[in-house]
C-alpha cells in the first residue's frame, strides 16, 4: 500500500510526495520508504520541499511510536502464551 501528501495553495498543486512502509523481515520492524518527492519550479525555494520532509519524518516517527506501543503490548502476551506449562 502506498500513501500521498498534496500541497496546494489556492486549488492550484505545488507538491507532493510518495511513500510505502515496508516490513522488514529479519529486524522485524518497517521502514518508511519516501518513493518520490516533487515541487514544481515555479514553487521552489518557498519552504516548500522542507515542509513535505518535515511532514514525512513526522510520520515516520508516528509510526516508530506506534510500532513501540504495540510492541509493549504485544510482546508480554506473547511470551506468555509461549511459556511452558
């Protein structure tokens, strides 16, 4: 699944950007992987680009903290639903 972020000012497109998460089998964790981030020429140089990378780590760490909650929640059950009888 892939996400999107448009940045417009007055209905009139500036920007975007692209990213997927990615799950990462040997570490167990996702990655945020930004596919594409764009700002028309006309547009560069406003704080434009700096905002969607500010927006994207954003998220990024969003999902990190959401990915500890669940660990913190997830893992002791888990273990104990694995431990010997």
């Amino acid at each position: 699944m892939a996400w999107a972020l448009l940045v417009e000012r007055d209905g009139v497109p500036l920007g975007y950007a692209a990213w997927t998460f990615r799950f990462r089998m040997y570490s167990g964790r996702s990655l945020m992987h930004a596919t594409t981030v764009f700002v028309e020429e006309a547009a560069r140089g406003q704080g434009i680009g700096r905002a969607i990378f500010a927006d994207l780590a954003h998220r990024a760490l969003a999902a990190r903290d959401l990915a500890k909650q669940l660990d913190d929640y997830v893992l002791p059950r888990l273990q104990r639903i694995e431990a010997p009888l």
